[in-house]
C-alpha cells in the first residue's frame, strides 16, 4: 500500500474514530495502522459493501474484542467511504 493510499485510509477511520482512540492531534494519528492494513487486504477479497462491512466489524472485534468493538451498525458508514475509497484508487 502506498503513502497516499494510507493517509487517505487514515483520514477516513480517523474522521470515524469507531474505537475513540483517536485525539484529532497528529501524534496519534497513525493509531488505527494496524486495522488500516488489515482492511486494505481484505478488500480484495470483498465484492460487496455488506461482505466488506462485515469484514471491516470483524477487523475491529479482532483487535479490540467484540465489547469494545460494538455493533456491526457503528462500521456502516466507515465502510462505505472506505469501500468507495479503495474501489476508486
């Protein structure tokens, strides 16, 4: 994956900041990285927005648990702009 590529993934996890994690400062800007990678290679292996949102929810409970994860509902929008994202580059 590409720097551009990265930061633009970056923008839009960060802009939804599902975990709060995220301070809105740059110093922890790369916080969601490892998630980031994950979905990146799913995608691939997607071809629809419900299997990729699916995928995304399970990227999340996968580093985080499902408790802090929450609901499948929460990733809905994150996955389509990360879909449509991913689907244009």
């Amino acid at each position: 994956m590409d720097t551009k590529l990265l930061n633009e993934m970056r923008r839009v996890v960060n802009k939804y900041d599902p975990i709060k994690i995220y301070s809105g400062k740059s110093v922890n800007f790369d916080e969601y990285d490892p998630e980031i990678r994950d979905i990146y290679f799913i995608f691939k292996k997607c071809n629809s927005l419900n299997k990729f949102t699916v995928e995304v929810h399970r990227v999340f409970k996968r580093w985080f648990d499902k408790g802090i994860a929450g609901d499948k509902k929460k990733y809905v929008q994150l996955s389509k702009d990360l879909f449509k994202l991913l689907k244009n580059y």
